[in-house]
C-alpha cells in the first residue's frame, strides 16, 4: 500500500507541475514531508535529511564555476567564432551546428543555456541557408544534450551524482556516464547524416553563407575564461583516466580518491574571481535554482520510495513480467514518454535510475545498458514543444507566424523521428554490448 501511495504522490507531482506551469521539486517535497511524517510516522528532521545534499553542492558548484563563461560572454564569443567557420560549407551547417553545441555545452554551458543562444542562431541560419528547420532544431538540440551528457557537464555531473546515490560505486559511475555520452553521440551524428543525405537538395538548394560578420576576437577575461575551464576539466578527467590505465598505481589511486568536481569547481570559481573573471553577484543569480529544486524534490520523493521498498518491488515486478532482451527497450519507451511533458534531469533520471542496480542484478546484464537506454530514450523527445528542449527553440522563433509553423513539425516529425532512432539503437545495442 505505501508503495502504491509514493507511485501516485510521484504521478501527481508531475501531473501537478506540468498542468500548473509550476516546479514539480515543490510538489515532491510536499508530499515527502505528508508521507514521510504523516503515512510512515518518520520525524521531520529524517525527511530534511533526505535531501540529497552531495546532488545539490555539486550542482552547485559546477555551476557556479561555469556561469563565469556566460556571464562574460565566452560562450557565446566561441559560438560565433564555430559556426563563422563553416560558413562556406553549407553543406555540413547542420554538423557545425551539432559539434558547435556539444563543445559549447560540454565546456559547462549546459542544455537549456546553449539552446537559449544558440536556437535563434539556428533557425536565422537556417532562413539564410534554406535549411530544414528539423534538421535545424534537432542539430541543436542533439548537440546540446550530447555536450550536456559529458562526464565533467552538467547533465554528466548529475547521473553520475545519481548513480551514486543509488549504490554504484564513483568508479563505475563515472564508466557508465561516459558510455552515456559515447552513446548521445552517435544517435545524433547517424541521424543528422541520413536526414542531410535525404534532404540536402531541397534544405540548401546551393546557397552559401556569404552576408556572415566575422566576429570580433577575444576579450582577455574570455581568454582566460576558456583556458580555465579546459584547465578545470583536464584536472577532473586525468585521475580518473589514468587511474583505468594504471589500476595497481598507488599514487595514482590516492589522487584519484581524492578527486571531486564539486570541491574542484569551488577552487576554479575562487580562482576566477580572483582574476576578475565574471561578476560573482550576476554568477550566482544565474545557477539554474529551478533545475536544482526539480532534482532534489524529486530526489526526497524516490528516497521515500526506496524507503518502502517500492524500488525493489518493480524491479522484481520488471524482471518477472519483462523478457531480459526487452527491459533496456521498455525502459526506453517509458522514458521518452515521461520525457514528452517533463525533463530528464528532474525527473525521469532521478525516477529510473534508482531501479537499475537491483533490476540489473536480478537479470544477469550489465547496469551501462539501462543507463544508456533511459537516457537515450528520454533526450530523444525532448525536442517536444511539450517538454522544455522544444519550448525554448520554439521560443526563439522571431515571429507568432513562424511559432505555428514550426510547432507541429517538432511534435509531429522531429520528436517521433528522435523516438524512432532511440527505439531502433537501444534494440541494437542490448544485443552488440
């Protein structure tokens, strides 16, 4: 009965946040603190303590460090450089603009921010160049989620975060997150190849960016911004990597084991205010405060779940109901449904992941191929106009005109186009790995 009232409370908050236009992290820490004190007679200081504080300083940190790229315009100065390279090749302008976005965002951007300017960067290219707007948008988007998913990104920090807190070791989380950025990877890359080779006569029709201004250089705070961050990230990435080539180095291990993003990202932010980098008032207003309380509401509302079994028992439920061959394609299927009206980070990943080491044991497979499936197929209908991916493209359209044009091309073409790549690599990669 208890894991049948988590399950509603779980549904309702979304329904709630979605229907509402409201946090769904509200609502989940509402019902945290109802079942918690009120069904399962827990004291109101153990529910505080549910609060997945390791997830939120992380987020935190990361963040922080990485706002000072935004705030001071590096981002966007690298965005214009990227794709003012490729201006006389518009033949490839969807992959500049995919790997524009991954970089962008893999630098610590993070999905919603490289979208925010990178979208209406897109679609005036793709007024220019007579490129399609879907294969416009999901360069974009892809690139953007991809960049997103690696290990020392936003998107990448979280699944690690809750992989973790659902028992895999730092070790194998940081393995497994990086199959998930492999994976985001070439989805994308196989897509935009087989809609450009469909489509490339009737999306350029022989037309060249030739109007594009070169942009103006580097200032030297966006200088040393961005060799501060590639300095951020070789620090979190060296132990780690040299730890899987040399696993009996003891010196190796010590760093290794003392190696933390959140703790490093703080360091790098001292560091950046210290050179004068970025305004620390303007920095800390732009930490994403809504994704952080989405995560970690919904975090409080899986710890109750966990709490009373209700994780253990679909695991079991999955396992023997499901064929083992089919579970990463159901997981798939459920998590670009959750995915079409709410966000991958806030939701579906803190929802399923927490299933995956049990339901992995019970089947005999490895946890990667969950892993990479329900992100796979979260991030494939993010694109929706439902979800927030899809919303903030269609955001950046110029004019209401333009708004209804491209609206059903996203939910009616690019989102089951996304859902339809994800469905056939989870099928393919549950049998290969």
């Amino acid at each position: 009965m208890s894991s049948l009232v988590v399950i509603l409370a779980i549904v309702v908050s979304i329904v709630l946040g979605y229907r509402l236009r409201l946090n769904i992290g509200l609502f989940a820490i509402a019902f945290s603190y109802l079942i918690g004190c009120f069904w399962l007679g827990m004291s109101p200081n153990e529910v505080i303590g549910l609060w997945p504080l390791k997830i939120f300083f992380i987020i935190f940190s990361v963040c922080l460090f990485y706002n000072f790229a935004i705030v001071n315009g590096t981002l966007e100065k690298l965005a214009e450089h990227l794709l003012y390279r490729c201006r006389n090749v518009p033949a490839l302008l969807p992959f500049a603009i995919f790997f524009s976005s991954v970089i962008i965002s893999a630098l610590g951007a993070g999905y919603y921010t490289v979208l925010a300017f990178m979208a209406p960067i897109t679609l005036l290219l793709c007024d220019k160049t007579r490129l399609s707007l879907i294969v416009g948008a999901m360069a974009v988007n892809y690139g953007a989620l991809a960049g997103a998913n690696f290990v020392s990104s936003q998107s990448g920090i979280i699944f690690q975060g809750l992989m973790t807190g659902a028992g895999i070791s730092s070790g194998d989380a940081f393995h497994y997150s990086f199959g998930i950025f492999l994976a985001t990877m070439v989805v994308p890359i196989v897509v935009l190849g087989l809609l450009v080779l469909f489509s490339l006569r009737e999306s350029q029709g022989g037309v060249q960016i030739t109007d594009a201004a070169q942009p103006s250089p580097m200032n030297r705070e966006q200088r040393l911004t961005l060799r501060l961050t590639l300095l951020l990230m070789v620090t979190v990435l060296a132990p780690p990597i040299t730890a899987m080539i040399l696993p009996d180095n003891a010196l190796v291990a010590y760093v290794n084991d003392r190696i933390n993003i959140g703790l490093i990202a703080s360091v790098f932010s001292v560091i950046a205010l210290l050179m004068k980098l970025g305004d620390e008032r303007k920095a800390i207003a732009s930490l994403p405060w809504g994704t952080i309380i989405m995560i970690c509401g919904v975090g409080m509302l899986i710890s109750i779940a966990i709490k009373v079994g209700t994780i253990d028992l679909l695991a079991s439920w999955v396992s023997g109901n499901i064929p083992v061959y089919a579970v990463p394609i159901v997981f798939g299927v459920i998590s670009a449904i959750m995915s079409l009206f709410a966000s991958t980070l806030g939701v579906v990943t803190p929802a399923l992941f927490p299933v995956v080491p049990a339901l992995a044991t019970q089947l005999g497979i490895d946890p990667m191929i969950l892993f990479v499936a329900i992100v796979i197929g979260a991030q494939s209908t993010a694109i929706s106009p439902f979800s927030s991916g899809g919303s903030l493209i269609l955001g950046s359209c110029p004019s209401e005109e333009r708004r209804n044009d491209l609206l059903p091309k996203l939910l009616f073409k690019a989102a089951p186009l996304g859902f339809g790549a994800a469905l056939i690599f989870n099928f393919l990669f549950a049998f290969v790995y």
